[in-house]
C-alpha cells in the first residue's frame, strides 16, 4: 500500500507489513491525526491513498478510521451497539451487521461483554471495545492517538503487545501516534520521528535508536550523552574527534569522509558506557574518562550511574544489575572515583 501524506510537504510511505507507527512529540499529535482523517486539510502537499487523491474527500467518504485516546465510547448504548454503529450509519443490511459485530467481538475477546455497557468495563476492557469498532468497518488505514494513553503503566505495557497482535490478525495498516518512546519501540514495525511537522527520521525501531540522523532524534529516542566535538583526524577506516569535557579523545571505527575540523556531535548511549573501580590495563589514549559518582538510581534489573568529570561534565553509565556480582566486586558508592569507557563501535557522529 502505498501512503502520502502532507501537512507542510509531501512524504511517501511503502508499507511492507501491517503497521507504520509515528512517534512524535506531544503537540504533533493532533495535526498529524486531523490532517489524515481529514478534519483540516493539510497545508501544502495532497494525501494519496492507494493511488487515489483523497486529501479533498470528507472524513466520512475515506476508508480510514481513528480510535481516540479517551475512547469516545457511547455511555448510552451496549458493546455491541457501539461496535455497530458506524456499519448502520453505512447502512449495512441487519444481518450483516450482526455477523461483523460477532466478528469483531470475537477477534477482541469480548463476546460475553455484549450486552454491557461502557461504565460496566474495566479501562483495558473499553480500549478492546473502541479497538473492535474503529475495525469493523474495516478500513484500510487505521489511526491510533495514543490508544493506550488512559491506561495505567502496567495495563499499558500488558496491551501493546496484545494490540499488536489484534491488528496482525486484521491485517490492517495503522498508524499510531504517540510520545511514549518504550511503546513506539515495542509496537513499532517503523518509527517516524516528527518534530516543527516535518520528518526527522524514518526507519525500523533499531535502526532510529542505533543509528540517528540528528541530535533531535539522538535525544528523543532514548537517553544519550551528547558530547560537543571537533574533528582531528579522518581517515578510512577510523576517525578522531575531540570532544569538550572529554581529557580524552574519542575515536570511532569508520571514517567520516568530511572536512577536516569538521563541528559535530558525538552521541553515546549509557549502556555503550562500561563502568570500571580501578582503570584497566587496556585503556590508551582514546576512549576513555575517569570521574566521581555524583548519582545513583536504582531501576531493578539495571543502574544508572551519574559520572561527574573532572570539568564538572556529568556522564550517564547503564550498568546492568548481575555485572558486579559476576565479577565479585562491591559496586561503587557516592563520591568514590571510577573510570569510563567505550568500545569504538559505539560512538554516533552527528553532524550540524
């Protein structure tokens, strides 16, 4: 299915598989969701949908739905009613209506539910509810603003994978918006990172997190620490930057092929950050930071560390949970002196 959308220029989709999902900062969301569904009509650009111009069409002539964050569940009629009601607006034959009704009740899990109304269901049991009816008509795009918004975190993280398997079945393409970085990661086929309405990056989960074209997206996806550089040295296979805050100069294994003395930014994600007591052997001239526990947080199966440099710089470290128990080594405390470092492989140049 081929998509294309505008709000301020044109962009162009190729779906391979059943879901795009966007994440984008929080006040994207409603020009995003209002220039699809059509309530506003974009700026520049037109909307194509399987090689038809929709971009003029009425909300109601489009072969897209929407299911809200707040649900919009009608509180005075039954389950099945809601499902229902956009097929009797279509005004689908009766007999229709309550195969397609039984369908996606089934497809939900909520058969026995039929009968109840909203304020009867749980908030996990209204998302199936609004899920099944904004699929009922079957449309061939599916638009979700933030649907597990309304959900506690525990809920939330219970249902992503359950939706996503729902819409597997269904077959149907959907685009979700949302902020909630851990859930674009974990739904996600494709991430589209938005920001000012134009796209930032486009790319599979793991590709946006390991590889970002920008600061922005270093920085929306994710924790990082972001280091002001310089390049000294570029070659074929490796380059060198110096960076501020860092005594050290770090070096990546790839050359850059730009100007030399080239600005940029070096990104590298706490977890690329190893954590040391004592300076190992290995360490030479590039790569590596000694600091001063500044901060700990303790988050179950991992640790943050906050590492304060000898310039006042703080850097983050992710230290998994087992890492100093395997090692037989009491992990270090507030204040106490240790040592950073980083593979190569790691460092992301970003250029201005």
């Amino acid at each position: 299915m081929t998509i294309t959308l505008s709000i301020t220029s044109t962009w162009t989709f190729i779906n391979t598989k059943f879901s795009l999902f966007w994440a984008v900062p929080a006040a994207e969301n409603p020009r995003c969701c209002v220039c699809w569904r059509v309530w506003k009509v974009p700026i520049r650009g037109k909307i194509i949908l399987d090689g038809q111009d929709i971009t003029k069409l009425a909300p109601y002539d489009r072969p897209i739905n929407m299911m809200f964050q707040s649900y919009a569940l009608f509180p005075h009629m039954t389950v099945e009613q809601n499902i229902a009601f956009g097929l009797k607006q279509d005004k689908m034959p009766k007999g229709e209506i309550a195969a397609r009704v039984e369908e996606m009740l089934r497809l939900v899990q909520m058969t026995k539910f039929a009968k109840r109304k909203p304020h009867q269901l749980s908030g996990g049991q209204q998302q199936r509810i609004a899920l099944a009816r904004s699929l009922a008509k079957r449309p061939k795009i599916l638009l979700l603003d933030e649907p597990l918004g309304a959900l506690d975190k525990k809920l939330r993280q219970q249902t992503q994978l359950e939706l996503v398997n729902t819409l597997e079945q269904v077959g149907v393409t959907c685009i979700m918006v949302t902020h909630d970085q851990e859930e674009a990661m974990t739904m996600a086929t494709r991430i589209a990172i938005m920001s000012d309405g134009q796209l930032q990056q486009v790319g599979t989960p793991s590709d946006v997190y390991d590889y970002p074209n920008s600061r922005f997206t270093a920085e929306f996806i994710g924790e990082t620490n972001i280091f002001d550089g310089v390049v000294i040295e570029d070659h074929a296979d490796y380059a060198v930057i110096e960076c501020e805050g860092l005594e050290n100069h770090v070096r990546i294994d790839h050359g850059l092929g730009g100007p030399s003395e080239q600005d940029l930014w070096v990104s590298i994600r706490p977890e690329d950050i190893d954590l040391y007591k004592e300076k190992p052997e290995y360490l030479g001239d590039y790569n590596w930071a000694k600091g001063t526990v500044k901060e700990i947080a303790y988050l179950g199966s991992f640790a943050i560390y906050h590492i304060k440099l000898a310039n006042g710089r703080v850097v983050k470290s992710q230290v998994p949970a087992p890492y100093w128990y395997v090692r037989n080594i009491t992990p270090p405390t507030w204040d106490e002196t240790v040592y950073i470092s980083w593979p190569e492989n790691q460092p992301t140049p970003l250029f201005r």
